[in-house]
C-alpha cells in the first residue's frame, strides 16, 4: 500500500468509490494476480477502516466494471481483464 491507499472520510467523493478506486489500483498495480482471491471483506474492512457495507460497495463497482468477480463460499478474484493494464489513450 501507498501513502494515497488511503480512504478520507470527509472526502467529496464518496467512501466507496474511493475504497473502489484503491482497490482498482492495487490490481492494476499487480497486488493481486488474476483468479487469486482478495482478502476478506473483513480484512479489507479493517485495512482501510471502513465498514464491511462500504467494501461491499466497492466490490460492487468493480464487479461491474469487470475488474473482480465473485464465487459463492470462497470469496471475490480479480478476473484477467482486471489485470490487464489498459493502454493510454491518444
């Protein structure tokens, strides 16, 4: 983690969408390979001092994204698209 993996609560931007933005980074970043699971929700929670609810949020959004996915009893992955790194745009 960097000095900017950090949630601000008093932010503009919304916990959760900050939380998301983190955790996009740190797949990006390659923190955490593809078809690897995350940690817990809880471990996330505790990590970034938020409440469980704002990191499911954030799963949320990156599930939708395509950047992670979930599989019933064992946890959310981050999928092979999610860790590609996407190429600069013109």
């Amino acid at each position: 983690m960097g000095p900017d993996d950090k949630v601000v609560h008093d932010a503009p931007l919304p916990p959760y969408r900050q939380l998301a933005e983190i955790l996009r980074a740190r797949v990006q970043r390659g923190d955490w390979l593809p078809n690897k699971p995350l940690p817990s929700e809880l471990q996330l929670a505790g990590t970034y001092d938020v409440a469980r609810g704002t990191v499911r949020r954030a799963i949320g959004l990156l599930i939708e994204d395509g950047i992670l996915f979930t599989v019933p009893h064992r946890g959310t992955y981050v999928s092979e698209r999610g860790h590609r790194k996407e190429a600069p745009t013109p």
